[in-house]
C-alpha cells in the first residue's frame, strides 16, 4: 500500500538533497569547529557559510543567528534568556492562549518563579487583536511572544502590526515562526521582530537543530554554560552536519517556497471544500483565508478525533488530532478550546497537513476514503443517533 503522509506539521521527510548534504559534511568535515586545526577551519567554514546563508533568508545579519538545539531550545532561551536579563527591569510577559507548549512550559515554570504572564485571548479563527497588545503592556512588560502560525489551526497572526506596538513601547518582540520559516516569506525587520524561532525539521531539514535570531543589540543570559560557541550563548559543539542540512533545506525553501506555497494552498482548498461538502456537520478550524499554505483543521460532530485517526492510519493516511504533543493526553487542544470550540467537538478534529511531495491523487483518495469513515464512526455513535442526523 503506497502510504500518505499528511503530519508535515510534526516533521517532515529531510530531502535528498538535505541528506546528501549532511552525508558529505559527516564524511569530510568532522573537525570540531572550534578547533585550530585545517579540519577545524574547515567545519567553521561550513558552519559561517550556513550562517551567513540562512540570515540572508530572513534579512538578518549573520552576527544576529545562533544555532540551537531545536525550536524548542530556541524557544525557552528567547523567554528564559530575556527574563534572566531583564529581571531587574521588569516582570512582565505577555503572549497568546494559542501558543505551543514549547512557549506555554517555560512561561509556566518562570510563573513559579514570581513572573507575570498575560494570555492574550483570540477570536474564534485564532487570531488575536492588536488593541489588546496595546492595552495588556505596562511599564513592568519586558517581552510580548507571539507565534507566526499556529501548528494546529494554522491561522497566521498580524506579526508586523504586533511587532511595531512592541518597538513603539520600547517592549522586545519574540516570535515562534517554527511553522512559518521556509514557508511563506520572513523579513525580520520589515517585520519588527526582535528574536525569533525556527526547527529544521518543519522545512524537510534534520531533526535536533534549531536556530534563534537576535536583534543586534538585543541582551540576553545564555541557558547552557561551557565552551564560548555561538559567541557564549549557547556552549555546546556545535552539530557541523545538522548545521549543513538546515542551510541546504533553506536554499530548497528559497527557490520553491513561492511555486509550493501556491500549489499546497490549493490543495488544501480542494480538501476542505470536498470534506465539508461530503459531511454534514463539519466544520472548518483556524481562519478560513489568513492560514498557513499546508494546514487542513477540522471538526466532525459526534466523531472521536482518535478514531478517525486510527481507520485512517489503516488505510496507510497519516493525520494527526489537535497536536501531535498532545494527542496521547485526554485534555482537549488548548487551541481549540481557546477558538471558543466544546470539547466534545475539539475532541472530534482532525489535522491534515500537506507537504512538498504531497500530491493531488493522494488528496483525491483523502476525499474519497474520509467521508466513509465519519459515517461508518457516526453510525455507532450513541450520541449522533440521538441527536438525529440534521
Ligand atoms: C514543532 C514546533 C515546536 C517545537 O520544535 P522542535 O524543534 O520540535 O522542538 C515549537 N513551536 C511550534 C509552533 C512548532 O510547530
């Protein structure tokens, strides 16, 4: 059975040209980075030539990129790093109800700690009000974090409008753009952002290598003591060969992120409109246009999201429900939740995320094999039978 991927929200396949890339640096460019040595000058060399690569994407400078670990990695050091610094000035964070976890964790955490945090709340699409930024920054506020687009919902956020609140309040601007960066387009300051986050993993690169950007200028307290890599940010050696495979994945992204972006939204259109044409009481999640080229979110009454996953997944179609992270707990997506939505329909929603290698003949055999499937659940739902279908 030739299988379909729809999780590229999760992680997506490294392309071949990822993994050649990584092949070659693992094969002649072991040297550790911070060594003296030619082989040392050499993984330098590839590690700048990535650097300088992958800022020029997002109209950074070089000196503004530092490798990490993972998005989430970059995550924790753009909030813990700022918090740490700033302390003394002020004890404040506000961010969204939408956020990943990866976000929503460390906030949690620094809370124990005695810091304030505000959640700002969104609209039933997902998106939140720029007036309420406005309103929620005081005089204690020393970081707003707010996410590109949302790994659920997909429903992107006015990052630039945000943006220029917190440069005219004198307030830093994270953004989680792990779902965003490689994409649709990024220009950091065009934009207004003062740090940012992305993975590797989401733009068919290796998983394990994350990157935050700084705005020169911008203070922060590194996570990890050790050795003086990434100008004393981050100590650790640096992962040559991850390294290699993001800036490969990047220069892909540059030239086909435009035709892609175009060619994936169409065929998420196609998706949504057949699947809520083909089931009654479906239900579309995230913004109907402002969303992320790739993501299908969407609700089915009386449907548990699990079991639609699994008769999918047994036939050979990968999707996930609400997020990957926490599809094995029995809360409901805080995002869901968060858009106003019950939780017996939050519970009922599926995620179908497309990628590059994903292609129309595998989105035509989604709309013929899903619909059966709600029907088939539905039909030994107690719950749709007393209801009545409408
Ligand atoms: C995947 C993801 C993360 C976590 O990134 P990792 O590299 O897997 O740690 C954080 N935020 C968003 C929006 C994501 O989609």
């Amino acid at each position: 059975m030739n299988r379909i991927y729809l999780d590229n929200a999760a992680t997506t396949q490294a392309a071949p040209e990822v993994i050649e890339a990584i092949q070659t640096c693992f094969r002649e460019t072991y040297g550790n980075p911070s060594s003296l040595h030619s082989f040392g000058l050499e993984a330098r060399g590839v590690i700048e030539s990535a650097r300088r690569n992958i800022a020029g994407f997002i109209n950074a400078s070089s000196d503004e990129l530092f490798f990490t670990g993972s998005g989430t990695e970059s995550n924790n050091t753009a909030i813990k790093g700022i918090v740490y610094s700033l302390r003394g000035k002020g004890d404040h964070i506000v961010t969204t109800a939408i956020e990943h976890h990866a976000i929503h964790e460390p906030l949690h955490f620094l809370e124990t700690q005695g810091l304030k945090v505000t959640y700002l709340r969104n609209d039933d699409n997902g998106q939140v009000d720029p007036d309420d930024l406005k309103k929620a920054i005081t005089g204690e506020t020393i970081l707003v974090s707010v996410m590109h687009g949302n790994n659920e919902i997909g429903t992107l956020e006015p990052i630039k409008e945000l943006g220029a609140i917190c440069r005219e309040r004198g307030v830093y601007f994270h953004t989680d753009a792990i779902q965003t960066f490689g994409h649709i387009p990024i220009d950091v300051r065009e934009m207004n952002i003062d740090l940012l986050s992305a993975s590797a993993h989401k733009l068919y690169g290796p998983k394990g290598v994350g990157l935050l950007y700084i705005r020169k200028g911008v203070q922060m307290t590194p996570l990890l003591h050790g050795g003086g890599q990434e100008k004393r940010l981050r100590a650790s050696t640096q992962d040559t060969p991850g390294i290699a495979g993001f800036s490969r994945a990047v220069e892909l992204a540059a030239s086909e992120m435009e035709k892609e972006a175009g060619r994936q939204s169409r065929l998420r259109d196609k998706l949504i409109a057949a699947l809520l044409e083909a089931v009654p009481e479906s239900t579309l999640n995230g913004h109907p246009k402002l969303r992320l080229p790739n993501n299908v979110n969407m609700s089915f009454a009386c449907v548990e999201g699990e079991a639609a996953l699994l008769n999918l997944d047994m036939e050979g179609i990968a999707v996930a429900t609400g997020s990957a992270c926490t599809s094995t707990s029995l809360e409901p997506s805080h995002v869901l939740t968060a858009c106003g939505m019950t939780h017996e329909l939050s519970h009922g929603s599926l995620r179908l995320s497309l990628g590059r290698t994903t292609t129309e003949e595998e989105i035509d055999q989604v709309i013929k094999v899903l619909p059966p499937i709600i029907a088939k659940l539905r039909a030994m739902s107690p719950l749709y039978k007393k209801q009545g279908a409408k």
